[in-house]
C-alpha cells in the first residue's frame, strides 16, 4: 500500500485575462497534516485545488507529490500518484446507486482487460471481491450502509456530501483534496463531518488539505492553516495564529484588527 507523501507547492500563480487568481504562492503539506486553506470569496482557493489535480495549466510554479511531478501529468493519472478529491459542487451520478457510485471510484484499481472482463473469468471474480470488499470497509466507515442500494437522486444533501466523499476514499488516496467539506451542512452534520475527517486521518492515514469557510471546522480539526486573499499568501500557521493575524482579520472584516 501507498504511503503519504509531502505535498511541495513552490512559487505557484495563474492568470486568467491578465488577473492573478493566484500569485507567487508556496506552502508544503507533511504526511499525516490535516492542512487548512482559507480565504475570502474569490481568495484562490479552489483555483489551488484546481492547479494541484491539473484541471488548470499554471503560468508559474512547480507541484510535487514525492517523487512525482505533478505538472508532468495529464489530469486522470494524478489519481494514481495517489491524489484524490472532492468538489464544492457535488459530481455523482444520480441515477445510479450509492454502491455503483462509490465502485466508481475504484476505477483507477481496475486492470482486467475487455475480453476478460466480458467473459468474467476467475481473475476477474477475484478482483471484483476484493473492490467490493474496500467499498464495504469505506461504506461502514462512513456509516453509510443504509444507503447502499438508494439512487443519489432520492438522497439529501447531507447524504450525497458524505457519499462523495466516500467514493474518493474508494480510490484509496494517500492524500485528499476537499472543497469545502462542510459547505450547506447543518451543525449536526458539519460535527458528524469533523469525527470522519479525524477517522479518514487516523485510521486511513490520509494526509488531508481542504478548502474550507467554516473556522469552527478548521479550528477543530486542521494541525496548519494557509490564510490567502487576492490569489496572494498571507500566513501559514496553527489555528490560533492565523485567527488572531490582523492581516487575515482585515480580509475577513475589513477593519484592521
């Protein structure tokens, strides 16, 4: 099995029609981190998520994952150098079941080819109990077994958020990309996200970096926190400090602190 490796982000920006959506930015996220990325509206966030699993060409800048060069590769094999993600706005199926959902995201595991698939000889049966048993450990991880056989579609909002996430534990990342985990969630929901991520953390051993707007949820569970605003570093450090750092209060409140 994969093990996490160090997140290296240096001198990273983008330009969209001559703006700077992110400018001159660099951080490192350790093994086993649970790293924090805030922000005002239109801070450059996602843009970050976006350039890290390659849906964006940056202008500047180099991404490593270990020993992989990010920026050498094409968008679906950045699963493979162990990568995985969630969005802001949810990407399932909807007329398929949580089950086929999540065996989705075992696709990058799939190796049987297309005659042996279609005749379904033993290798392949084998395979398939061994993908379906992974989906089982993440689906009672999640707490999310009566769900298994619904339609995405007949789901709350709350229940799709925790599936998402599901099927990107599928993939069986060593690092994992949220886009603000918490976002439409009630309390309830936002507390109940804050024990999965600690479990995906300890248990899974996943190095976790999320986007997110709620500070309460960031002061919970984040070890660091990158502050930017503009596209531009602000601060990276413990909860604490970067609540309490009058330039990150002045994006936010627009007062100095």
């Amino acid at each position: 099995m994969s093990v996490p490796q160090t997140l290296c982000v240096r001198n990273l920006s983008i330009e969209f029609g001559g703006v700077h959506a992110v400018e001159d930015v660099s951080f490192d996220v350790e093994p086993g981190e649970v790293f924090a990325i805030i922000g005002p509206n239109g801070a450059g966030k996602s843009t970050i998520f976006n350039l890290i699993s390659r849906l964006y060409e940056p202008t500047a800048g180099t991404i490593h994952y270990g020993e992989h060069d990010l920026l050498e590769m094409p968008a679906h094999r950045v699963v493979h150098a162990g990568i995985g993600r969630t969005f802001q706005n949810i990407e399932l199926f909807e007329n398929a079941t949580v089950l086929q959902n999540l065996l989705v995201g075992r696709h990058c595991h799939m190796r049987a080819n297309a005659f042996s698939n279609f005749l379904f000889l033993p290798g392949v049966r084998k395979r398939e109990k061994q993908h379906r048993k992974k989906v089982e450990d993440i689906i009672d991880l999640m707490e999310i077994a009566q769900y298994r056989d619904e339609r995405i579609a007949d789901l709350s909002y709350g229940a799709r958020k925790n599936v998402e996430l599901a099927r990107a534990l599928c993939a069986e990342p060593t690092l994992l990309l949220l886009d603000e985990p918490a976002s439409g969630l009630n309390n309830e929901e936002t507390d109940d996200v804050s024990f999965w991520l600690e479990d995906i953390k300890h248990d899974l051993g996943v190095t976790l970096v999320m986007v997110e707007h709620d500070m309460n949820l960031v002061g919970q569970v984040a070890d660091r926190v990158m502050a930017i605003n503009d596209g531009r570093l602000i601060t990276i450090g413990t909860p604490d400090e970067v609540r309490n750092n009058a330039e990150v209060q002045h994006a936010y409140l627009g007062v100095t602190a």
